[in-house]
C-alpha cells in the first residue's frame, strides 16, 4: 500500500489525462458555517485504484488533503487536513461541520490501473452566519443645510450592504454618496425630510443580519412665523376686540426644535417667553401692536410676525364706575368712566339731570377745564372724561350725569348714584333724601 501511494504521487504529475470531465459540485450548493458538506464527484471513468484530494488551487503536496487507497478504503491525511475531511468510497470528500475557512478550490485527482490520471476541479463558498452590523454616525443631530451626514456600516464579515431609512429600502438619491463597498452613506447638506430612523443590513445567500436603528434629527427654522386668533391666522392684519373682553394670540412656526418666544407691545418687551399672550379686559391703554419673535437656539435663526389690535367701535360701551365704590365721608372719590368715545369732541358732568344747566359742574372742551354753576372747588375733571371729586361730605351723595359729545355729532348721556358712607356705617344718598 505504502508503495503504491508513493508510485502514485510520484507519478501523478506525469500522466495527467487531458480530456478529464470529472465534475465536483457541492451539496448543499451554498453551505453555511456549521453544514455537513459533501462535495460530490461526477465523470468518473474507469477502474480505479486511488483518489487524491486537493484544497489549493494546484496539485502541491502542501494542498493535499488526503490520499485513499480504493481497494483496501486505507485513507492517509495530507498537510491540508483540518480534522473534519474524509474522503469517500465513490470519490467524493466528506466536510465535517464546514467553516468559511474551508470555501476555496477543490482538486480531485484519480489513479486507475494503467498508472494513468484525471483531474477534476470543484469550488466551495462556506457562507458564514452573519452578526449583526452597528451604524456610527459622525452626528445624529445636524442643521439643515448646513452640516453633512456620515454613516458607517460596521461588520466584521465581507458581506452585501444595504440600507433602510424609517423600515424602507433606502433610494440612492443624486446628492448622496456612497462608497464602492457600500459601508459608508454620506448625505451633504441634510434636510429636514431626512430626519427619521438609519439602519444597514449585511447579507449572504444563507444569512441576514440588520442593525439596531440610529435616529437622525435635523434642526430648522423657524419659518412661517404667524400670529393666530382661534386658530386663524392674523398675521399683518388688524384685531378689532371689544371692550372688556379677552383676547388670546398664539404664535406658531415651522421649527425644529419649538423656537423660543418673545413677545413685544408697541417695540417693548413684555415678560412673556410662552407661545400665547393673553389680553384680559380689553381697554383702550391696550390698543397697539403685538409682535412675536420666535428664536430657535439650535439654528440660531428666528423670525417675526406682527398684529395690532383694536377696540371695536361699534362695541365699546361706556360706563362709570366709582373707585372706591363705597366711599366714606371725607374720603376722595374719582368717577371712573371706561369705554369713553376716542373721538370725542367735549364732556360736561353734572349734579343731577343734565337737563338742568345749574347743575353743571365742569365741562372739558378742547382740552380747557372750564367750572359751572353747582362746582364747589372740590371737583377735578381728567381728559378721560373722569371726574375726582375731593373730601367727600353728605351733601356729595346722589345722582352724577355724564354727557358726551363727539366729532361726528354724536351725543350719549350716562348716569351714576354716588353713596356716601357715614362713619358708623349709613349710606346717605340725596337723591333718596334720607340715609339707608
């Protein structure tokens, strides 16, 4: 036996036939790590008398796998036997539990009785299990337009690449780059539609492996920076409120993240840093123009928007009301009007009908204070049409009437009952003429 291998190899590369046909395949045809693999012979011809086995890409003692001796099954490891190989009565080559270090090139080299040989010529692909891949980011919050994407597809295996934007198969668009093995997605100038969630998946004919997902965010805006009244926008335009009523503005944007506000009345600021500004009891002192800017601290760029806001005219109504309401005797008193016409023309106050011209107290046209007949040097008249009257006594209390008249002609008459508060607790109004 030990002669007829040493005859075998000595000879094997003297007598090589030139018309082999043996055919090695292997089954499974694409095996994965761990598979039992046989890598089977076709084309044999022939009797006979030993097989020589190959991993190399030429018949060089330092490939041999294994010699076998077919009429006594004697099999003789090579320097290339890895422990797992065992070569097969019909030719072929058993592989135990097959590793990715075992795909290359196969050579079969047969010996029959006339001391002549044949080659075959096999290739073997060992896919590995693939591990799952990681992406690293050079940043996973960048600016629009102004910083670029760089994701690296990381594995340790030489496998396929591709890549998955929020579970979809990523487009490779114009503006993209990426590099020849794959790995390495570059987005220049990112915008804001390629925010969301990157993953890379690596894979094989016998394995797929996809990466944890990174979540990329893009920062932009603010734009379109807008007031908005019940959910209406108002921006530029002019808010008629009625008198004494709320007013709620909200300002809005495109922005990523939500900007910062500031919030600003006829050029000054106001302590205000929330979305919304609220407007209680609408009076004339807050008639103007509210602005809001929008700051985002990420891009640093911000925006404005503006309204001015108005007493409706047909809404104000004017009333008067005593601040305090319940004065006490020798207490000063000021008949506070609120709603008074914006353009008036002249206002008269009187002690009691206005019918009655001694009654007049004072009257401001034009910005002149001028007294009446019933003044007693304690009333004072403000340009609001107000009226303060000084060290209260009994013979204050009772009925004051207010008469305006405005530009366009307009005369309106309102009434108030003043009480005076005794101390001890009497309320006396002349016009009931005793107290109560």
């Amino acid at each position: 036996m030990v002669l007829i291998r040493s005859r075998w190899l000595l000879l094997s590369a003297a007598f090589l036939s030139a018309g082999a046909e043996i055919i090695i395949t292997p089954e499974p045809a694409q095996p994965a790590e761990g598979d039992n693999v046989t890598l089977a012979v076709q084309g044999l011809s022939g009797e006979l008398l030993a097989y020589n086995w190959y991993a190399g890409p030429t018949l060089s003692l330092s490939y041999l796998v294994a010699s076998y001796i077919v009429s006594t099954g004697d099999e003789t490891p090579g320097p290339a036997h890895t422990g797992r190989e065992a070569v097969r009565p019909d030719g072929g080559l058993d592989i135990q539990g097959a590793l990715p270090g075992h795909s290359g090139t196969y050579i079969l080299q047969t010996l029959n009785r006339q001391f002549q040989t044949e080659v075959g010529y096999g290739h073997m692909q060992v896919y590995e299990i693939l591990a799952q891949p990681v992406v690293m980011a050079n940043r996973t919050a960048l600016v629009e337009r102004r910083d670029t994407l760089h994701l690296t597809c990381s594995s340790p295996s030489p496998a396929e690449v591709r890549w998955f934007f929020n579970g979809d198969t990523l487009p490779i668009a114009v503006r993209l780059g990426l590099s020849p093995d794959g790995r390495v997605l570059t987005r220049h100038g990112v915008r804001r539609e390629e925010a969301g969630a990157y993953q890379c998946e690596v894979w094989n004919p016998v394995s797929v492996s996809r990466s944890e997902p990174v979540n990329l965010t893009v920062y932009f805006g603010p734009e379109r920076v807008a007031i908005l009244q019940d959910s209406t926008a108002r921006t530029g335009c002019t808010i008629r409120v009625d008198f004494n009523t709320s007013l709620t503005l909200w300002c809005v944007s495109r922005s990523c993240p939500e900007p910062e506000y500031v919030w600003a009345f006829n050029g000054r600021a106001l302590r205000n840093d929330q979305d919304h500004l609220n407007i209680s009891g609408m009076t004339a002192a807050q008639e103007g123009t509210y602005t809001c800017i929008a700051k985002n601290p990420k891009t640093l760029l911000s925006g404005s928007a503006s309204v001015v806001v108005k007493l409706s005219a047909a809404a104000v109504v004017m009333t008067i009301v005593p601040v305090p309401t319940r004065p006490m005797e020798g207490q000063d008193v000021t008949l506070t009007v609120q709603g008074y016409p914006k353009d008036l023309l002249v206002y008269a106050w009187y002690r009691g009908p206005a019918s009655e011209p001694n009654r007049l107290l004072s009257q401001l046209p034009s910005g002149n204070w001028i007294a009446g007949p019933a003044h007693t040097g304690r009333e004072v008249g403000f340009p609001n049409c107000s009226l303060l009257v000084q060290k209260l006594n009994l013979t204050d209390a009772g009925r004051y009437t207010l008469k305006t008249v405005t530009l366009q002609g307009k005369t309106e008459t309102l009434e108030v009952e003043l009480q005076v508060a005794v101390l001890g607790g009497e309320c006396w109004s002349m016009t009931a003429g005793h107290p109560r």
